[in-house]
C-alpha cells in the first residue's frame, strides 16, 4: 500500500508541475503581447500580457521566472511573471531602442542590441541586479544570438550577420546573409539544439524576403523565399511550418516552407515584431493529489 501512496503522490506532483513552450508575439500597435502555440500555431490568448499604453513592445525572452520585454519607445526592458499577470518595473537607461534580446546562463548577463538608431550599441544586463554592467559598439543590429560560445548579430545596413565576443570583441563576419541567399534584410535568428539556425528576412522592394536554415559554421543548409511578403519575426513550430510576421502591414501567419504559402492567424489589427518561445509553467491537476492520498489511506484501513 505505501507503494501506491508514492506512485500516486509521484504522478499527481509531476501533472502539478507541468511546463510547455508557446510562442510570444510582440504587438507594437496595441502594446500587448500575444500568445500562440508553438504546436501549430493556434492563437491561445490575444492579451496575453496588456502593456502601458506608450510602451512598444519588440520582443521577449524568459530570465529566471521572469519574461523580460523589450521597449524599443522607451530604451527600457519591462520585467513580468511568467503568467504575465504581475508587473515587476522596468530597466532604464539603455544605450539606444531596445531591440533583440537574448539571456545568456553562464554569463550572468541579459544581452540587448540597440544597435539601430542613435544607440550602435549592444548592452549587457545583470539578471539579478538589474544593472546595465557593461556595453560594446555594433552598427546596425537589431537581433542577439548565443551561439557556440559567441553572439551573433544581425547587421541590418550590411545585409550580413557578425560574430562577436562576449566582451565585445568583433570576430568577424558569421555570413553574407544576403549574397548566400538572394534574400534581403536579416532580421530574427532562431537557434536550433544541435547548432543550426534560421534567419527570417524581412525583403526590401522587389527583393524577396523569407527564411534561410544554417550550420553552425555558417554554411547555408536551406532557402524558403516567402511568397508574399518579407518576414520581420519567426518562430518555428514543432509541426514544420514556422509562425512569422510580415514586414508589410504586420500580421500574424503561418509560413509553410513545404509548399510557400502563408495562412494569416490571430487578430487583424496588429503590427507585430518579433516572436519568441518561452516555456511557460502551466499549473496542473494539484488537487488530484489530495485525492490520491485519501484513496490510498482509505484502501489501506
């Protein structure tokens, strides 16, 4: 009997505890952030986290148990619960618009681009202190990738991606984004477990825009030019099909690179940015573990 008591105090305290990664959407014109999830890109909650009227949300990341949003109105980095019901405050002071962000574990540090505009610049933020502890010229970066112990930054101007330090140091360039692809304007990176990753591309005019796929040295593995129209945001779906945001009047769709065609999802009057998966705690059946308990304690006498 104390063997189902345990079995039973085991299950009901792991369904208690369930996590799942969804997809973040930041949505300049209504200052929210939504939801999707990242099975097949259904939209879960339109107002997932509402924002202060004039803050202008770029994109997110989880720090901690925290999710962490960029303000690109206000140089700022506004800090939630990952449920996104509490508000925490805000880091001020950054060197330019709050853009790409990307926390790094074993540096200790929250890496910002606010490489467009005025700022040139990525900073480094503390996790726990919430300080601005250091920062390093960049030209034009508006996305930030941990990658095999390097950042990679998208350089928009240049239409490349660089590599750069930790400590800022320039290692050069990772690859001629546009001349190994045909495809203009690099915006998001995703990185992928074993190293590659996938580069959303926004287009320029009449040159296309899409997603590239790329080893983890830099070679090109794949090319999907979207149909339509550029991509600004892109997050993949464990189904394939990668959920993205267009450059051109900011929807939310889904891009299936099997056969290039894009299905809008989610509400009509966004201008979404950037998206970004986030595991988020989803809070299981606790009180199937009293019951368990009871039943065992019961069946026992």
């Amino acid at each position: 009997m104390r063997h189902c008591l345990l079995a039973a105090v085991a299950v009901c305290m792991a369904l208690a505890s369930t996590a799942h990664a969804d997809l973040l959407v930041a949505d300049f014109l209504n200052s929210r952030i939504l939801r999707f999830s990242q099975s097949d890109g259904s939209l879960i909650d339109a107002n997932f986290i509402q924002l202060q009227p004039n803050e202008v949300p770029f994109d997110m990341t989880r720090v901690r148990d925290e999710i962490w949003i960029s303000d690109i109105a206000n140089r700022q980095i506004i800090r939630y619960s990952l449920d996104g019901q509490a508000r925490f405050g805000a880091i001020t002071g950054l060197s330019g618009a709050a853009d790409g962000l990307e926390y790094v574990p074993e540096q200790d540090a929250v890496f910002v681009a606010t490489g467009r505009g005025s700022g040139h610049a990525v900073d480094r933020v503390h996790p726990d202190t919430h300080t601005i502890t250091g920062s390093f010229p960049v030209f034009d970066a508006l996305d930030v990738l941990d990658a095999d112990g390097s950042l990679l930054l998208t350089n928009v101007s240049a239409g490349r991606i660089d590599r750069y330090g930790y400590d800022g140091t320039y290692l050069g360039v990772f690859a001629d984004a546009e001349g190994d692809t045909g495809l203009e304007t690099p915006f998001q990176f995703i990185g992928q477990p074993d190293g590659s990753l996938y580069v959303g591309f926004g287009g320029s005019g009449p040159e296309p825009g899409g997603i590239a796929e790329y080893s983890s040295s830099g070679d090109i593995l794949d090319v999907w030019q979207s149909p339509t129209d550029g991509f600004v945001g892109i997050g993949a779906l464990e189904n394939g099909k990668f959920l993205v945001t267009l450059n051109s009047g900011g929807r939310v769709a889904i891009f299936d690179p099997a056969i290039g065609t894009l299905t809008p999802v989610g509400p009509d009057d966004v201008l979404a940015f950037f998206v970004s998966p986030v595991v988020i705690p989803t809070p299981g059946p606790a009180p199937l573990l009293g019951i368990a308990v009871i039943v065992a304690v019961r069946r026992r006498r």
